[in-house]
C-alpha cells in the first residue's frame, strides 16, 4: 500500500535519449528493472538507475514511517515520464565570422513505484 516518487530534474541528457532507457523499465517489477539498468549501454541508463533506487529506498521510508510492511520484491514501476527541461544555449563560431547555435538539452525524470497490490486496485478504480 505504498506508493513513493522519485525526481532528478535538469540533468544533462536529451529528453529523447532520455526516454528510450525509461520505455525499457516501464510496468517492470522494480529489481528487475534495476537489473536491466545495471546493463543496459545506454548513458541515461546510470541516472535512471539511480533514480529507480532512489524510489525503492524512498517506498523503504514511507513504509517505515506508516509502521507498514513491505517486500521490496513486490514494488513495480508504475509511472515513468521524461518531461523537457530548460534548454542551454550556446553559440559555436563557423566559418566567414558566422556563428551556429548549439542546444544543449535537459530533461527531467519521473519515476513512481507502487505496490503490485496498489496497482491492480488503481486500475480497477478507474474502470
């Protein structure tokens, strides 16, 4: 019955490369997904990992502050989003005194872990 977020905002990873790591822990059981992360090649996919563990440890507090029981093994990852952040401009110097603008993209990450139990009850609620 614990639900708990996890946010890391304006990291320096593009919201598109971002998202490719989030769509592969989407609706996974939470060590799973920390699993997947731990090898997955991808950049994104050490923050991303962080951010997972940073839920599961934050649903471990929730938990004990409600004098709630909870096996961690039974935390899905029930939303997660990658939401454009601000966006860093910068100016590159090009040939003929011309300048061309580089972006340097930010993003931020949500992710939110239920309990399997917690989730089935949401879905049914909205039905």
């Amino acid at each position: 019955m614990v639900e708990s977020i996890a946010r890391v905002r304006h990291i320096r990873i593009t919201p598109q490369k971002a998202r490719r790591v989030v769509d592969l822990v989407r609706g996974k059981n939470a060590q799973e997904a920390l699993a997947i992360l731990k090898f997955a090649p991808q950049a994104a996919a050490e923050p991303v990992f962080k951010l997972v563990a940073s839920a599961i440890a934050n649903a471990r507090v929730k938990a004990d502050k409600e004098n709630l029981r909870l096996n961690e093994d039974e935390l899905v990852i029930a939303r997660a989003f990658v939401d454009e952040g601000a966006t860093l401009k910068r100016f590159r110097p090009r040939a003929q005194g011309r300048a061309f603008r580089i972006n340097k993209r930010t993003s931020h990450i949500t992710v939110v872990i239920a309990t399997a139990d917690e989730l089935a009850a949401a879905k049914k609620g909205a039905k």
